[in-house]
C-alpha cells in the first residue's frame, strides 16, 4: 500500500525535514528539505527523478524564478492530505523566487498535489498563481511547469546511471523517437522539439520516458487537451500544441538539490569531476504554458502522470495512459458522477443501501481502475465479471466522507463489477 509519513532524513552532505511516500513497488516518492522539498521519485541506488515544477524567467535579468533557488526555505513547505492503503496524497506549496528571495511580480506561488496509488503511478496537480502584486521581475518570458530532470547523488555518474538510449518521446498512438546521450536528438543548443519533428502539434497526447540502467525507467504523461493542460499556440512554429524544449546533451548542474550556496547566476554548471563529487542534476526536455511571454490567468492548473515502471515494453505504459485520458463510460445502479482525472478515479453517488453495481464499457483495457464513492463503508465484498476477488486484489479505505477503492485487475470490453459494502 501506499504510505506517507515524515521523517529525518541525512543524506549526501546534508539533512532536513522529508515527507515520504512508500509503495509496493521498487521506488519511492519524497518531498526533501534540502531539495527544497521538490516531489522526487527516489528509484534507487541515489538516482531520483522529477517533473519539475512551476518556473518563469524575467525580462531585465538572467535569474530563474523557481523554488529551488528558495534555499532557506522561506516559502516552501509540503504536507500530507491523505494516506491508506488505496492511495497517499502529499501537497507542497511554494513561491517562484530568485536566489535573493525577491518573488516574482510580488506574489508569484504555486500548489501542488500528488495523489499516488499502490501501481506507483501518481496523478500530479499544479495550480499555478502568477504574480499580480508588483514590478518585481518586470514582465515573464516565459511560464514553465515541466521538464524531465535526473537527479544524481555523489558518486553516481549520471551518464553511467542512464541506459545507451536514454529517452523516448512518445504518444498512446504508437508514434515513437529515440535518443542517446549526449546527442538529444541533434541539439547543440535549448530549442523548441517541433523545429525538427513538426508533427508532433498533431499528436494527441505526449510521454517522455527516462530511460535506466539497473533501475526502473521514469516518465511524465501530458495531455494535449485544454481541459487538462492548458496552453498557448506555440511561439516557434505558431501551432496549438504544448511547447516542448530540447535541452542540449552532456551538461549538468550542480546548484541543486543539497546545495545550499547562492553564489551563482541562474545556474551552476557542473565539471565532470563536480557532477560525480556532489549531487547534481540533468535536464532533457521542458514543456509549459508559453516560451513568449504569455501569462496563463491566475490560478491555472494542470494535470500530467508520472511515476515509474519496469521492463522495456512501453504498451503497458500507453495503455495506463490511455486509460487515464480517455475513460470509458461507466453504467450503474447509483448515480455517476463523471470521472475526475486529477485523481485517475470514477466518481459514485448513493442512492440506495443496495450493492454498486458498476459496468465498465471499455472500448480499449483499463488497468488498475479506481472508484471513489460519496460515503464512508467497509468493502466487504468485490465480484469482477461475477467472480469474487481475493482481498489482495484490491485496496480501500476511508477518507472523510468517502470510500476509495482501487482493483488491481485489467479490464476489456463490458466488465462488470459490485461492490458489496460489509
């Protein structure tokens, strides 16, 4: 089951507070002090991996606006809303600083949400507030909220912790491009991936996988749908896509995480010997809102999966993902309440003390589906296609006002499922 708690945690030179959420799987999420407090998947072996976070850049300087460079803290703080065997929520909250602590137009933050399951897929939510407070920063060149980042403790290389193709970029259609390091696709310079692969405005969806050795791969999901990712046109090729960026190969940073020095503009580049010595960082690609000075309004919030998985077939990673975006209608004998993507989960209403009676029209598989009903009960009973599952196939508990029940069966085609409350 999922688990979040806090600890103490010393590690690579320094230590802090940690909220840390365990899975059945072989990797971890946690929420680090002294990285300040960044949601990191923690695959083993002191290589972790994460989505980012909400950035901007200013007009009149060359600093970052993001809270990795809030090194004392002053802003940044993370929590736990939930924890069961069905799933674990952490939140984390944050403004977008410099290394000076000056908040971006006054009052810049950001919320952010990870709802994990016991699959170790976790639904993130960032609520993004840009800054309307004052001039500080002048006007944003750009709104960023994701980028796929390696993170290396000391002694680790990161070249030697990535596999010989170290990144697919993908979508649930099929169509695929590979890359080894430190090509990056041919790169020699940060620009937007729709310069040399155009076709990727049309796709309908996005997933980039970081690829490992000896360890579990790491991936983040972003849809290609308002509703969910909200975006403007493109400003490289003026096409209604999400802007995705190529950062050029064989570079790594070594201000961040467990770094608490500011003496540095922007970033701090790594030697070879720094990026094995101290913790250090990689970047792939980026993605956000605009690159051109558009500002999303306040608040905006996008959704994206991340997690990670075994094995080098990447069907099954489609298929979660297509089952996230794309849920099949749902039939019951209560009332449905629609699907709530920001929790992967299908939404029930009571209207009786009967059993739910629930069918899935699943036109494409659906792994691992998640129920969430409107009020507290023990789950006494789960039949799949008239069989009744053994316990361990599934996971529930209570929180506040509702049950959550996660199955760890696939379904296909019309699937019948009851739920007898105990």
């Amino acid at each position: 089951m999922p688990e979040a708690r806090r600890e103490f945690m010393d590690i690579w030179g320094c230590h802090g507070d940690a909220v840390v959420v365990d899975t059945p799987r072989p990797w971890r999420l946690i929420l680090w002090e002294a990285a300040q407090y960044v949601p990191c998947w923690d695959v083993g072996g002191d290589v972790w991996f994460t989505p980012e976070w909400m950035e901007t850049a200013s007009s009149e300087d060359h600093q970052c606006w993001e809270p990795i460079m809030d090194k004392e803290c002053r802003y940044t703080r993370a929590g736990i809303v939930e924890s069961g065997p069905a799933r674990a929520r952490v939140s984390w909250h944050y403004a977008l600083c410099d290394n000076r602590h000056r908040v971006f137009n006054g009052n810049s933050t950001a919320d952010e949400q990870y709802t994990v399951y016991p699959d170790g897929v976790a639904v993130r939510r960032l609520t993004g507030w840009p800054g309307n407070e004052s001039a500080v920063g002048l006007n944003p060149l750009c709104w960023e909220v994701g980028e796929f980042i390696l993170i290396t403790g000391p002694g680790v290389d990161p070249v030697e912790a990535m596999a010989p193709v170290c990144f697919t970029f993908t979508n649930t259609a099929g169509d695929e491009m590979r890359c080894e390091w430190p090509e990056m696709f041919g790169y020699r310079r940060t620009a937007p991936m729709c310069d040399v692969f155009p076709e990727i405005a049309q796709w309908d969806d996005y997933i980039g996988v970081v690829h490992l050795r000896d360890r579990p791969d790491v991936f983040i999901a972003v849809p290609h749908d308002h509703r969910l990712f909200p975006y403007a046109p493109c400003h490289a090729c003026g096409q209604p896509h999400p802007e995705f960026h190529v950062f050029p190969g064989g570079r790594s940073f070594a201000h961040w995480p467990a770094n608490p020095t500011t003496d540095f503009v922007a970033s701090a580049e790594a030697t070879p010997e720094e990026t094995v010595a101290k913790p250090a960082h990689t970047s792939f690609v980026s993605f956000g809102y605009h690159y051109g000075g558009q500002t999303p309004r306040r608040p905006t919030t996008w959704l994206y999966l991340t997690g990670a998985f075994e094995g080098d077939d990447l069907g099954p990673l489609r298929e979660s993902v297509n089952a996230w975006l794309r849920p099949p209608w749902l039939r019951t004998n209560h009332l449905w309440n629609g699907f709530a993507y920001s929790e992967r989960a299908y939404k029930i209403l009571t209207l009786s003390d009967e059993p739910y009676e629930l069918r899935l029209e699943a036109e494409a598989p659906i792994p691992r589906p998640v129920f969430s009903f409107d009020r507290p009960f023990r789950v006494g009973e789960v039949r799949w296609q008239g069989a009744i599952l053994p316990e361990d196939a599934y996971r529930w508990h209570t929180f506040h006002r509702e049950t959550l029940l996660w199955i760890d069966r696939r379904a296909e085609g019309d699937t019948d499922i009851v739920v007898v409350p105990g």
